[in-house]
C-alpha cells in the first residue's frame, strides 16, 4: 500500500511537471511573438522617421534652393547696366514744347541726387551674396552649391580679378567661423568642401593670370 502511494504521488508530481513545462513554453512562445511584433513595430516606425526626415531635409534643400535663385535673380538684375540704347549707343529723347521747339534742358544745380555707381552697386551684391550662402544649401551633383554659385557670380559680375583677395578672405573668414560652430559632421565636410573648392578656383584664376602676364 505504502508503495502504491509513492507511485501515484510521484505520477501526480510528474503530471504537474508536463503541465508547467506545457505552460512555461506556450509563454516563451507568447514573448518571443510578442518581441518579433515589437521589433517589426520598431522598424517600421525608423523607417518612417527615416523618410520622414528625408523629405523634410529635400523640402528645406529646395526651399533654400528657391530662396537662393530668388535672391541671385534679384542682384543680378539690380546690378546689370540699365540704360535704353540702339546699336549700342544710349537713346536721347528730347522733349518737346507745344510749339514743336525742343525744351530747355532743366539745371537741378545741387539739388540732384547723385546715384549709386555701378561699383557700389557691384559691391552690395557681393554682401547680398554672401549672406545667401552663409548657410548650407547642399550639394548639387557632388559639388557644393555655395562655391559654385560664388564662382558663377563673380565671372559674371566680371570682379572676379578685381576682388578676388578681399572676396575670398571674407568667405575664408566666414567658412572658418561656420567650420568651428559646426552642428555635425555633415556641416563640417559641407564647409570644408566649400572651403577647398573656393581655394582651388583662386589657385586657378592666379595660374591663370600669371599665364597671361608672362
């Protein structure tokens, strides 16, 4: 009798054990769902965030893109030479009395007001400019846009000889400050770039006119 009883409570004990091993691995098998679902959760939400980011960085990329060709228009339209011409020789129109006689030229004396010369003018572009690209505009098929544009801007504005030294000191100075206030590395290599670019074009433009003196 003694015997039978310890068998029977031993298969009891053993029944038990089968049941909560049974329980223990259908919750393993309930975590390890659970932790798959969280991880894709996770993943996807990344993803998002990831094209989320994307496209607000494409989005300022062409608003500053917009911004920069708004403003490059501006000055380059406020700095070209305005005066009506034929053939190339400016057009005088005289004013006529109801007589058909020409009138009388009108003597301002000092009460004129002389205009900005052209120079001044080509100067406060060249503020205008860098102040459009004092901030990082991106890249445009591998090369830095502010560079480029700088160099565009400046041939077409035909200083580029004229004022390349205290332009390009300025730029170096401001690219310098931007390199060591740099919010990321992605900021640094931007200005680094820009600052390589801009030194080779002066080393250029200096082979160049020591090409043309020779």
């Amino acid at each position: 009798t003694l015997v039978v009883s310890l068998e029977t409570k031993i298969d009891e004990t053993e029944q038990k054990f089968e049941e909560m091993k049974k329980a223990r691995e259908e919750l393993l098998k309930k975590a390890t769902d659970a932790e798959s679902k969280i991880n894709g959760l996770t993943n996807t939400m990344l993803s998002f965030q990831e094209k989320l980011t994307n496209m607000e960085a494409e989005n300022q990329l062409l608003r500053q893109q917009a911004l920069l060709h708004s403003r490059l228009k501006t000055i380059s339209e406020n700095t070209s030479p305005k005066s009506n011409s034929t053939n190339g020789s400016p057009l005088h129109v005289e004013q006529m009395t109801p007589h058909g006689t020409p009138r009388a030229p009108k003597d301002y004396g000092n009460f004129a007001h002389p205009r900005a010369s052209f120079s001044e003018r080509q100067h406060e572009s060249v503020d205008a400019l860098i102040n459009c690209v004092t901030e990082n505009i991106g890249f445009s098929e591998g090369k830095p846009v502010a560079a480029i544009t700088i160099y565009k801007c400046l041939v077409h504005w035909k200083i580029f000889e004229t004022e390349k030294t205290s332009v390009f000191d300025r730029l170096i100075q401001i690219f310098g400050s931007a390199m060591q206030n740099h919010d990321s590395n992605e900021d640094l290599a931007y200005w680094l770039s820009n600052s390589s670019t801009l030194l080779i074009i002066l080393q250029k433009s200096l082979k160049a006119v020591g090409s043309a003196g020779t």
